[in-house]
C-alpha cells in the first residue's frame, strides 16, 4: 500500500521529520525551490500538514484541496490561518500541556532575574567592580510580599501562579472570564489590574484580539515601582510604549522573552539596562521541545487512524 504523504511546511525541529518519517513520505515545502509552483503541480497529493513555528497562510491551505489537518508545533497558534482553515473544513492542532512546566520556569527565572537585577549583579562581578567598588547596590523589587498580576491565567497562567505563591506573592489576574473555583483576585479591567500589581505577567495568546494590549495607559497604570514581564506574544505589547515607559521610569524595569517583529529587537530596547531580554526560550529545552514534536506526530497518525484528532484548537472542532 502507499503510504500517505504529509507536507511539513516552514523550518520545523528534526525530531519531528524523523518520527513522520516512520509512518509517512514526508516532503519539506521550504526545501522545494519553486514552492509555489511545486504546490500547483503536488498540492492535491497532501491531506496532512505538519508546520512550525511559522505557521500557515490562507494561500498554502487554498493549493492543498484535500487537505484535512494541520498539525502545528507549539501552544500559540496566531501563525495559522485558523479562518481559513476552518472555512475549508480542516482541522487544526496545537501543542498545549507538555510545555507548561518548562515556559513557567522561565517566567518565574525571568521576573527573578528582572525584579532582583541578577544579570546586573553578574555582570558587576565579572566586571570586576564587586572588588573594585564594593557589594551590588540593594535592589528595590522584591517578591516576597508582592502582587503578581497575571494577564491569561490559563495552563501556563496557573503553572506560574503556584511558583509565584511559593515565592510569596499574591495573585490577581485578568482574562475575559472570571474563572468559578479559582481563589485569585478577579479583574474584569486590565489597567485596574496592572494598578493592583507589582509585577505585570502577560501570559495571553499572540492575534488581533490581544495586539497591543498592554498599551502606555496600562504601563501608566503598573506605575513607576512595576515591572513588565512578557512570556506570551511580543504582539500584545506596544514596544514603542513600553520602550518610553522604561527610558523614562514610568515603569521600572521588563523582562521579554517574545518581541513584536522577531528575532528583530530594537536596539532602543536593547541598551536599557533595566531589561533582560531573552530570545524566545521559554520551551526551549531538548525533552519538552521533543514532546511538542511527539504531539505534532501524535496528531496526524490519531487522525489518519481514526479521524479523531488529539488536541484541536477550539475555532477548528472535529466533524
Ligand atoms: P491557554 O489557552 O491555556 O490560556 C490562555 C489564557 O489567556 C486564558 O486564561 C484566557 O482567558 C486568556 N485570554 C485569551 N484571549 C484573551 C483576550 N483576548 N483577553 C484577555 N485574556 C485572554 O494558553 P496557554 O497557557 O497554554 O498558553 C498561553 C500563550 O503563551 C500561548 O498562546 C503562547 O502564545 C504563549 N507561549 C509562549 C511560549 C514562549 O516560549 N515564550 C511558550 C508557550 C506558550 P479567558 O478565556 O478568560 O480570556
């Protein structure tokens, strides 16, 4: 019997065109030199797509006729065209759940770092100054005793929220939803949130409803002694506020793990001492990275065997 062909669409981690490989002839989109005409040509080969952090446009999902799913690598799907999909009849798939642990212990090391200036202290030891001119100055943040004000308290939301009670803070968040059974502080407004906390966690899904969210009047709002952590999408902050709000103290400090046009950071950005900047690193680890894979793989072989797929996203339920 032949075996079913999937198309892997933009850069995707090897693991996964390994496993496909198992089961499945796989062919590589980014490696065709005439992508566009190789899809005309092969497009209604293809009922299945594996696609990376890059994600999918409407014009790939209208030249695969006969496609049924894509399966995309990550829990932050805004690079899929879900409209699109959705219109055509396809399901889609993310990611969600194997990387909880790992993106929250980059936030919580994130707003340490941000909050107690560790990268600065390092960098006064290795300059050779802690000798030179005496002890790293007493920081001003603290967390112990604080308010984590946490903007999408969803899987990774409430995985950080339980880091950041061990550290002592108290949690307030924001969504669209007062969640039932869930005993942090609820508000219905992000500017009140950000004027009740300490430390601005964003923590929402990248796309048009979230897009520049976090604008000058909430920075105004988190307040001069505050802090901006962002561990969701860069495209829910406004980076040219924020860079204001952080060069002239209207906010104390950010730590970004996702920027607005990546992996271009403004090098007004880059030069505030009072930001650590990471380059989009929260799930970067070998085991979770794999296990994202796995689901990717997971995915396509759950549907191709029983045309029930695993983890669809919600815009693309199952027939
Ligand atoms: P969930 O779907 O579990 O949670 C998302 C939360 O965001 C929900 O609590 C939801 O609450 C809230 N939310 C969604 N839309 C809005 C909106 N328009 N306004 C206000 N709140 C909103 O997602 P995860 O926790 O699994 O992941 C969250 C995001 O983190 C991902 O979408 C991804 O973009 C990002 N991420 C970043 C990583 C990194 O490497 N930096 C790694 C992994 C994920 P409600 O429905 O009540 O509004």
């Amino acid at each position: 019997m032949d075996r079913q062909q999937v198309l892997v669409i933009g850069p995707i981690l090897p693991y996964v065109i390994a496993k496909l490989g198992e089961r499945f002839d796989v062919v590589e989109l980014h490696k065709e030199a005439d992508r566009a005409g190789f899809l005309e040509r092969e497009g209604k080969r293809f009922k299945a797509v594996a696609c990376g952090l890059k994600g999918i446009d409407r014009e790939t999902i209208a030249a695969l006729p006969d496609l049924e799913i894509i399966s995309s690598f990550g829990v932050g799907y805004d690079a899929v065209d879900v409209a699109a999909a959705a219109q055509a009849g396809v399901v889609v798939t993310n990611t969600p759940g194997v990387l909880d642990e790992e993106v929250a212990n980059t936030a919580l090391a994130l707003m340490l770092m941000t909050v107690r200036e560790l990268n600065r202290a390092e960098n006064h030891l290795r300059a050779g100054r802690w000798a030179k001119d005496g002890p790293y100055p007493l920081t001003a943040g603290s967390l112990g005793g604080s308010v984590l004000g946490i903007l999408g308290l969803g899987r990774i939301g409430k995985a950080i929220a339980r880091r950041a009670e061990a550290c002592g803070m108290k949690i307030h968040y924001h969504g669209r939803h007062e969640q039932a059974g869930v005993a942090y502080r609820y508000h219905a407004s992000l500017t009140e949130l950000a004027r009740a906390s300490d430390v601005l966690m964003a923590v929402v899904p990248g796309g048009a409803a979230t897009h520049h969210m976090i604008d000058r009047q909430v920075l105004e709002a988190l307040g001069p002694n505050g802090y901006l952590i962002n561990i969701g999408r860069g495209t829910v902050v406004d980076e040219t506020a924020l860079i204001e709000a952080l060069s002239k103290g209207a906010i104390r400090g950010a730590g970004l793990d996702v920027f607005e046009n990546e992996p271009a950071v403004p090098e007004s950005l880059v030069v505030l001492e009072n930001t650590v900047l990471l380059p989009h690193v929260g799930s970067a680890s070998v085991a979770t990275r794999q296990a994202m894979g796995q689901l990717v793989v997971d995915n396509i072989v759950a549907w191709t065997d029983t045309r029930r797929a695993m983890t669809p996203v919600p815009e693309t339920p199952q027939p």
